[in-house]
C-alpha cells in the first residue's frame, strides 16, 4: 500500500445513476477493510442513495439534490457554494472520486484531503483537472465497470479479494413482499419471475410485441410473472403498452400477472428480485440491483458493451473470465446476457443512425428469448 497516514475520513464520491452506483460496493469494502477504523462516506446523486443505504460497510450517504440546476444562476451557485462548504467542513483525510466528472473533481479538490485519488481524465474536462488529484490511476478499458471502479484504488494498494456487490434490503421491504405474495396467493413452491422490460434509455428496450409475448408465454407455462418499470412517465407509457398487448390479462390466467409499474422503491424492487426465481430484463439499474440481491438474471443487451455492464456475479473467482466474448450470447455465473453477435456491437449509440431504436435489440425475437427462459427455469426445477 502507499504511504496513507492518519487516514480516519474518507469520502467516496460517484454522482452517476442507480447501476453505476450500486457497482461501487466493492470499493467500500477495500477501503474498510484498509482502514477499518475510519469513518467512509458516499457521496451519490439524489435518487440514487437507497441502492447503497444500509450497507454495513459504509457510515454515511451523502446526496447532492440534482434539483438545483433547475433553480435560477443565483439560488443554483448559493446552494453549490453552500454544499461545497459542508464537504468542506467535514474534514476528510482522502477522497475517491470514481465519477471523473467536472464536478467531483471540484469537490474532491474543495474538500481539503491530503489524498485525492481518481482515474486519470487524461483529456477529459477542463484545462489542469488532473492536477487537482494526488493520485492518479490509469484506466483499463478492458474491464467490467466493478474492476473498473476498484482499480482507482487497488492501483494504490487499497484492494479487497471479495467482489461481491450486494444491496441491504430492509425489514419493511420484505414484510411488503411477504403480503404481497400472500396477497395474491403465491406460495413458496410457486414459479415466480420479475420483468422488468424498460430502461430510462429507451433505446435499450426491445419490441413490444416480443415482450407481451415472452410475458403471455410465461403466464401460459402457469409462472408468476410480476412486472415492474419506474415512474418515469415515458417508462410508464412503455409497460403498460407491453401489458396491452398480454392477452393473459383478459383470460383465466390473468391472476398469474401482477403490474407493479410505478409503484415501487428502490428497496421494494430489490426485495421483489430477491424473492423471485429469475429476473427478466433489459440492459438497466433493476437488472443490477436484481444480480446484487443474487437473483438469476437474463437480460438483453443492445448497444452496450457486455464485458462493462453485464449482470454481476458476486460468487466470482476468477475475475479474468467475465463475458470472455464480445457479443453473443453468453452466461457469467448464474446469469445469462442475450445479445446479437453482430460485427457493430457494441457501438455504444443512442439507436442505429439516432433512430433512438436498436435493430439489434428489434431483432431478437421470442423463440430465441424462450428457448434461454426455457433452458434455465427447467434447470432449476
């Protein structure tokens, strides 16, 4: 390890979205079980701090209220000024910024630690950002994100052999479950799958058709299938036009469905994976969450790099096997990621030629998503 003395505050800044945050975790526990007496902050975005409160290994979640940049230039630079200041006030000894953004680099600087580590901006951001760090890591692209985020500090020798990622799910959370299934009469012995068919990305969701489908499929195989979206409003219209097109919904079998689109936090979504046999989705933060409650997850991947931003398999033992191929589809642990293996994946695009659509999601179609449903639920019978 590299000299760090007197190291008692630290804060660990990532003001990113949900999944980003939640492949932080492993990062905590290096620093925890570095310095196991210090006290460890997070410092996330406003609506992303319940993936990581609870969690054991941290003392503190900070949220900085992405509200401000809609107040007018006077209200937004008191209320950054007055934020700075408390960080300020909190006297770290070393922060952690795995954002690389212009703005944690300003606030890791502002805060006054002796030990400033992040990934190299390189060119990134504004004119001498880099110097505003004391420690620099260099990047390593060829990585899944949870690697990505520890190496800032396992480059320092602040490393941990555990990379599970794993969210804390309440008590409250699971009693809400528990009535839930009670509710509608799901018992232990019952099939039950989560769907989660939309990403705030749009274009990373598949058609609709084929998703009714696979939902109608499932509830015709006798499976509970409960399906959930966020409350974003274009989330919202997606899901339920997925639901239109159920014809389950108007048949005997429409009690096997139950729509909790909209209605559910973080941790209810979490506790909802955690209960259920399979995790249905796309490429999102509930298919991270879903992994971090250790549930089986398929997900479909579109533009997205695999090797970055699959499904995480917190039983791992061998870092240097995850995704091993570029696309296609292929399995890392107890989850399975469907994907065309197109010579343009992953491009990394908002939809092919700004359509905001993805061909390469259009185009898998149902029998290919049943046959890997099929396979998995029949090998955990």
């Amino acid at each position: 390890m590299h000299e760090f003395k007197d190291i008692r505050n630290i804060l660990v800044i990532k003001l990113r979205n949900i999944g980003d945050v939640i492949l932080t975790v492993p990062v905590f526990r290096a620093l925890r079980e570095n310095f196991p007496d210090a006290h460890i902050s997070a410092l996330v975005n406003s609506g992303t701090e319940d993936v990581l409160t609870g969690n054991l290994l941290i003392d503190e979640v900070i949220a900085f209220d992405r509200g401000m940049k809609n107040e007018n230039t006077l209200r937004k630079c008191a209320g950054e000024l007055a934020f700075l200041k408390t960080i300020r006030g909190k006297g770290f000894d070393m922060t952690v910024d795995l954002t690389s953004g212009d703005r944690a680099s300003i606030i890791s600087f502002i805060s006054g630690a002796r030990y400033r580590l992040a990934c190299d901006p390189e060119q990134d951001g504004f004119l001498g950002k880099r110097h505003l760090y004391t420690h620099l890591a260099k990047k390593d692209l060829n990585q899944h994100m949870v690697l990505q985020n520890l190496n800032v500090v396992k480059q320092f020798g602040i490393n941990t052999v555990n990379l599970a990622v794993d969210i804390f799910i309440p008590e409250d959370a699971r009693m809400f479950v528990k009535r839930l299934f009670e509710e509608n009469g799901i018992t232990e012995s019952d099939k039950v799958i989560h769907i989660h068919p939309t990403s705030r990305w749009l274009f990373k969701c598949c058609k609709d058709e084929y998703m009714a489908e696979t939902i109608n499929w499932l509830i015709a195989e006798g499976i509970n299938v409960i399906v959930t979206s966020s409350p974003d409003k274009r989330e919202m219209e997606k899901a339920k036009r997925i639901l239109s097109l159920c014809p389950s919904l108007v048949t005997r079998h429409s009690s096997l469905l139950l729509d909790l689109c909209g209605k559910l936090t973080i941790k209810q979504l979490a506790a909802i994976s955690k209960a259920s046999d399979l995790f249905f989705g796309v490429d999102s933060a509930p298919m991270h969450i879903a992994a971090a409650a250790g549930t089986p997850v398929v997900a479909m991947f579109g533009p997205s790099w695999t090797l970055h931003w699959g499904p995480w398999d917190s039983k791992i033992s061998n870092p240097k096997n995850i995704y091993p191929e570029r696309t296609g589809l292929q399995p890392f642990g107890i989850h399975t990621v469907i994907q065309k293996d197109w010579q343009c994946i992953p491009c990394g695009k908002a939809g092919c030629n700004g359509s905001k659509t993805s061909k390469c999601l259009d185009d898998i179609t149902p029998e290919e998503i049943k046959s890997v449903l099929g396979n998995i639920l029949v090998n955990r019978k």
